[in-house]
C-alpha cells in the first residue's frame, strides 16, 4: 500500500519509536547496565545518566571508578593549547565531580573496589588528597590509585620548575599523610626532591605496589636507594640518578628503566627473589658506559628480559656463557627492541650461549625515524654515537642450544645478512620449531618517509626463495612464515 508523498507515515511515529528504544534499554538489569556504564568516561558516564531517572544512580554504584582531570580539560586532544587557567578549572572541577559522586554512594550495598584519581599538582589538590582519607575512613576501597601531574610537561620544565613541583608534592604529602598511606599505585611526574623525600614517601606509602617516577630526581646524579615490603612493579623513565639501588624489595616482579644519565651502571640489585620482568630502555651517547648483563643483573633470576636500544648504540657487551648462566639460567624470552638497521645481528648469539633454558627470541630491526635524530651536526654536539653495532669474537663458534622454539625478526630484509643470521640461529637451535620473518616495521608517522615497496609483503616466488636460501643444507625441520601486519 502507497504513502502520499508528503505525509508522514502513521505506521510507527518517531517519537513512539525513540521512546520505545529508550524503554528496552532501561529495562536491562542493573548489573548489565553498571558493565555499560564501567566502559564510558566519567564525563560521558554523567551526561548519559542524566538521560533518564532509572540511570541517574549508576556513577554512585560503580565498583571501579576512575576520575581523571583529563576528562575535564576544554581540549583533550591538544594541551598545547590548553592555558594554566583553564588546567586550574579542569582541576576544580574534577575536585567537585569526585566529591559529589562519592558523597551520594551507599558504601554498603555497593563496594567500591578500585579508586583512581588524575589530577594536577596546585591549589585544589590537598582538598582532593583529603577527599580520599576521609573515604577510605568511611568506606571499603580495595585499591586507591593517584596519578598526580604537573601543568607544564617535561618538555615546558625548567630546573626552577621541577624544584617547585618538588616543593608542592611534599606540601601535599604532609597535609594528608593519611591519603597516601592508602595507596596502591602511585605516579609522580617532574619533580626534583631531597634527599629524604623519596624514603620518606616509600615508608609512609605501606600498602604500595605499583610505583611510576617519570623525570624525577633528588638532586642529579644523586643515588636512591629503594626499600619496599609490597612493591611489586617500578617504573622510571628519564630520572637523573645516578644509580638506583634496588635494596630490598621482596615483592618486586616487574621493573622498567627507562633513558640513565649515569656513565657507570645505573642500577644495582639486592634482595629482588621474586624478579621476573626486566625491561632496559635507552639511547646510549658515546660517554655511556657499556654494559655487562652479568654484572648489572647480578642477584636477578629474571625470565623474561626486553632491551630496546632505540635504534641508536648498542649499550650492552657480548659475554662469555660462563659469566652470563648465573644470571640467565631461568630466562624464557628476550625481546630485542629498536636495532638499528645499521647493525649486524651475529652478536645476539651470545644471548643464547648464555641462555640454556631460552624458548623465545624476539627481534625488531628498525631506524625508527619519527623518534631519531637524524641532523649531523646536532648529533656531533650532543655526542651520538657513530658506531651502532657491536663485534663479538665468539659469533664464529659452534654450539648446540636445545630449548629454543621460536625466533621472530620483525623488519626482516632479504639481504644476505639476515639469511646468514637465521640459518646460524638454526645451526644452533636444533629444536627450533617457528620462525616468524616479519617485513619492514615502520609507523604511521614513518610512513612519508619510507618508501611503501620495501613494507610490503613479500611476493611469493621471493618467499619461495627465501625459504631455499635460509634452508638449504641445514636439515632443520622448523617452519618458516611470513606473516603480515
């Protein structure tokens, strides 16, 4: 049957059919609802409650919630462009919005279980430290998270700068000792402390497991030494140490360290039994030392092992099997991460010399161009390295290694030097059962300069031949694939 043009049709009006939609969603169950609502940010969280009256208490029933000041800045996308007086609203604001949510929470029939709050070193922040010590002495909460940021990022901060946020942080800390007691997990950023500031925070913060230091010291090239009964993972990027002292910290498992400063080695390791997860970040200038991984992870049992030489130096030295099993005895996997493409890969064998129990070995070959710096005359003065690769006499010696059953090489190249490193890896490997041959890796800010024929997939006579020249006479029964990203 017809519809006259400009009549509307009266089968199902609009407005039947929008409040129709709006009524099956309300029916849903409260639990279904809190798993919508625990996906939203909380400004999108807010505004959808407000859509009817049977959602307005779901912020208030929340067992995890996340208030971030980020949330509540006019331009999330670009903070460039945000001003110091907009950062001070957003603060104040996210101030109110925490305040008003857990103020209107019925702790006991809804437990909160994870509570994290974002927010800026400044004028609201005691106010919001004291919002948490006073929930956590009205109400149970599992875990509480503070992610404290300064309004000028590292790249904006002057040594003035780091000072006076050093200064704020431990005005905080001594307002409200009680919020940080609290704490599960903790993040500092762009702070310049004393010398007993960091202990001081580590004996008050009794509950704390997770610890992220990013651009902080207590004075450069000072030491700091870190005593903890529950931390588990650390995290530091950029701190001007000169050495960290991991003393005791018998809960440690995971640690990443990111970009030293230090010209002797950076860290030191005592009592860490249950470490697991190492993870060495760095470019490494031609005054860095190199380092010897049997030295520096000496005390260690790691099993899994991630150095990533940002496509500059490599800053570790080949050793011996001898001096390396102490230390690797319980490895299970090593990514390798950013090798300059520069460099020859032979001198990687070492690892698994010296790794008997080795199963996986990752590799990512990249010149990762967005990130370098490519301007010779400024690598001159800021001392780059012009030498990337490394030399090691051992590469030429024959070994058996029986545990290792996977090697991945991500921006794999058909050159003979990477054919020459695979058919070595599975001379070697004699129980090796994948190799996963990945081509050129580049992102998206790469991708202008970086012509697309050489990040394309390979064609399949080319695979073809690959497989032939990387096989051929060496009796491996290891699979070869060339998978695409």
């Amino acid at each position: 049957m017809g519809m006259e043009r400009g009549k509307p049709s009266t089968h199902v009006p609009a407005k039947a059919s929008s409040h129709g939609t709006v009524d099956r969603i309300s029916k849903l169950p409260d639990d279904i609802m809190l798993t919508i609502f625990e996906r939203l940010d909380i400004c999108d969280a807010v505004r959808t409650s407000i859509v009817t009256k049977q959602w307005r208490h779901m912020p208030t029933m929340l067992n995890k919630l996340i208030i971030k000041v980020s949330s509540f800045e006019p331009d999330k996308d670009n903070r460039s462009k945000i001003s110091l007086n907009d950062l001070d609203r957003a603060n104040a604001t996210m101030l109110e919005a925490t305040k008003s949510i857990l103020s209107r929470r019925n702790a006991s029939q809804y437990p909160l279980h994870l509570l994290c709050l974002q927010f800026y070193l400044g004028d609201e922040s005691i106010a919001i430290a004291k919002t948490v010590a006073y929930i956590m002495e009205t109400q149970t909460v599992g875990s509480v998270e503070l992610i404290i940021m300064t309004k000028k990022d590292h790249a904006h901060c002057t040594e003035d700068d780091v000072t006076f946020h050093g200064r704020q942080l431990m005005s905080l800390f001594e307002a409200c000792p009680n919020a940080f007691a609290v704490l599960t997990c903790l993040k500092l950023e762009n702070l310049s402390l004393n010398e007993s500031d960091l202990p001081n925070i580590f004996c008050v913060c009794k509950k704390l497991e997770f610890l992220r230091l990013y651009n902080c010291d207590m004075g450069i090239l000072s030491s700091l030494d870190v005593e903890h009964p529950r931390l588990g993972e650390l995290e530091m990027d950029q701190c001007r140490f000169e050495r960290v002292n991991l003393k005791w910290l018998p809960m440690l498992t995971m640690l990443t360290f990111e970009d030293w400063i230090s010209q002797k080695d950076p860290l030191s390791f005592g009592y860490v039994p249950l470490l697991r997860n190492v993870s060495l970040n760095n470019i490494a200038f031609s005054w860095h030392k190199t380092l010897e991984l049997s030295e520096l992870l000496c005390n260690s049992r790691v099993n899994t092992l991630e150095l990533n030489f940002m496509s500059e130096k490599i800053w570790i030295r080949p050793e011996c099997a001898r001096r390396l099993l102490p230390v690797f005895c319980r490895l299970r996997r090593v990514n390798l991460i950013n090798v300059s493409e520069e460099c020859d890969l032979n001198w990687t064998m070492f690892i698994l010399q010296g790794a008997p129990s080795l199963e996986e070995l990752h590799i990512l070959v990249r010149d990762h161009l967005c990130q370098m710096l490519r301007n010779e005359e400024l690598r001159r003065e800021y001392e780059y390295s012009e030498k990337k690769g490394v030399d090691w006499e051992g590469a030429q010696l024959n070994f058996k290694h029986h545990k290792l059953t996977v090697l991945k090489i991500f921006g794999f190249r058909p050159d003979d030097k990477f054919v020459r490193y695979v058919r070595k890896v599975i001379e070697a490997a004699v129980n090796l059962q994948d190799i996963f041959l990945y081509n050129k890796v580049v992102c998206d800010k790469c991708k202008h300069v970086v012509p697309k024929a050489s990040r394309s997939p390979w064609p399949r006579k080319q695979r073809f031949s690959l497989r032939n020249r990387i096989t051929d006479g060496t009796n491996s029964f290891a699979v070869i694939h060339f998978p695409s990203f």
